[in-house]
C-alpha cells in the first residue's frame, strides 16, 4: 500500500509524533521511510557577513541534533531512515520532495514550530494536505482538538446527551 513514506521532521512534540507513526506503519507494511526538515531562508537583509555565517551554523547544528534525533530512532527499532534537509518553504518543499521523489505518503504532525506565524498565515499541515498529490497522514498529539471547560479540564458529554437520556 504505501512502500515510501516521507515525514516532515522540525524536532517539534508534533513531528515527533509523526515520525513514530510512520516507523510503525513503516515496520507493519515493510516500507522505506525518509524525513525531511526544510529550514528557513538566511536573513534577507542582513547587518553583516558574520550574521550570515551566524545563521548557517545555527542551522547545521540544529539539524545534526534532528539528525541524532532520527538516528536514535532508527536504530531503536531496527530501520533505516534518511533525512534530508532543503531550504526554503516548509510547505512547497515538501509537496514537491514528495512528489519528485515518488513517495506514497506523507506523515506530518498537526502542530509543529510555526505558532503565531502559522496561526496567522495558514499552518504548513494545512499547506501540505491541501497541495499534496499523495495521501497525508496528519497526526495529533494528545489532547490536540479536545474542547476544554473554562477550569482547563477536557470537556465530557453533557448529562443530557448521553444515550438513554
């Protein structure tokens, strides 16, 4: 059914999620799974030469710690996992990678790092179920979407909506 699996990967709890979701179905359906991080640009304008260099090491650091991140993982469960990292926008990227590279399905966490941004802009899970041409697993964290009571408690069946009511 899905033989390549491609999770977009930010080291945020979403994306980990994520990646644990396509190992298992990875495992269950003897499948390839490869994830991808896209960075951000390098600063537009920048102050200086030293900003720019600041930026790039930045980067290659945080993706050799979701680099070791998704090692871990791999050798834990015994499967080989590539990771990739491209520059540019999360959610463009992603499509086309998927696309070019011939992947069956793309395993992306309901929530990762954009926050605010993504609040405000379109979140880059939205981007990508609505742009991909491959089915997508969008995959929520516990708690994600459950209405909450004014008290911060999740909110149970009111009395009068339960059967035999």
């Amino acid at each position: 059914m899905y033989r390549k699996i491609l999770v977009g990967y930010d080291g945020s709890e979403g994306s980990k999620l994520a990646l644990e979701h396509a190992v298992k179905l990875a495992q269950e359906l003897n499948s390839r799974v490869a994830a991808i991080w896209i960075k951000a640009s390098l600063p537009h304008y920048p102050e200086t030469v030293d900003e720019i260099e600041e930026e790039k090491e930045a980067a290659d650091e945080f993706f050799q710690k979701l680099r070791r991140y998704v090692d871990d993982v791999a050798e834990r469960v015994g499967l080989e996992i590539e990771i990739e990292c491209l520059p540019g926008n999360p959610a463009q990227l992603i499509v086309q990678y998927a696309e070019q590279q011939a992947f069956d399905l793309i395993v992306i966490g309901s929530h990762g790092h954009s926050g605010l941004w993504g609040r405000l802009l379109g979140h880059t899970t939205d981007r990508i179920s609505e742009h991909a041409h491959t089915s997508v697993l969008i995959v929520r964290g516990p708690g994600t979407g459950t209405k909450k009571e004014s008290s911060g408690r999740e909110a149970g069946p009111s009395p009068a909506n339960e059967p035999g009511s």
